[in-house]
C-alpha cells in the first residue's frame, strides 16, 4: 500500500508502490508514457484512453489507483471535465486522488485552469523520463 509506515513510524514509500492510471487518448504517447512507468518498475499501470474509460476504471478498482496521469485534451471527456468530476462529487470516496496532468499546452490559463481543480502537477509533451521521475516523488512526498 503507498503510505505503509515503517518501523521507525516515517512512511516507507517508493515510485515501485505506485499504481498508475494514465490517461491519454494519442496511443503512441500513452505507449511511450506507459513503458517509461514500466520501465521505473511502478507496481501498476492501468491505461484509458479517454476520461469516460478512466471514471470506470476508477469506479470499478478504486483502491488499486494511488495516482492518475491524466491528458487535457481528449475526444468523448477531456482531462479538465474529468477532474472536475473527479473533484466535485459529493461523497465521491476519490476526490483527493493525485492526478498529474500530461498536456501540450503551454499557456497559462490552461494550466491554470487544471491548478484550480487541485493537480498534483504537470508534465508538458514531450515527456522526460528525468520530469516524470521528479513529479512522481514530488507526489510521494506530499503524501495523498
């Protein structure tokens, strides 16, 4: 489980626990993206290609998801309609999921927009096996 305590009570907690959700509807970024978390040995990925499939798979394993990487810009839900669900439903017992966006954009407001709903952070496209690492322990250092 990702906030395990150790035995000298400090949470023992590595990128290898995580269990990702990455959601990106362009199949060749979510290959690449996925076989760099593969390749940082994540203890799970699970893929979705769009913010409908992600919500199921959320709604169907929510305690096998401890961090989404989520794309803005997707056909049927995008990445911001997802957080917004994600963040605003009553009782929804995964409101507080850490979600890292994976966006193109570089403008502000877009950004912006996706800070307002709570993210963890941002990867912008192409992503960095070295920017992927640093976001991923930022996530474990806040604790979910």
């Amino acid at each position: 489980m990702l906030n395990e305590p150790a035995k000298d009570g400090v949470l023992n907690r590595s990128i290898n626990d995580l269990r990702v959700l990455l959601i990106e509807d362009d199949d060749f970024t979510r290959r690449l993206m996925s076989r760099l978390l593969q390749d940082l040995k994540v203890r799970q990925v699970w893929e979705a290609s769009d913010g409908v499939s992600a919500l199921a798979i959320l709604r169907d394993h929510p305690e096998k998801v401890d961090l989404a990487i989520c794309d803005l810009e997707m056909p049927r839900m995008s990445g911001l309609d997802l957080l917004h669900a994600l963040r605003t439903a009553t009782g929804n017992p995964l409101a507080d999921l850490p979600v890292i966006v994976l966006t193109g954009h570089r403008e502000a407001d877009t950004v912006k927009r996706a800070i307002a709903y709570g993210i963890s952070g941002y990867l912008v496209k192409p992503v960095s096996k070295t920017d992927l690492v640093k976001r991923l322990s930022f996530v474990l250092q806040k604790g979910r």
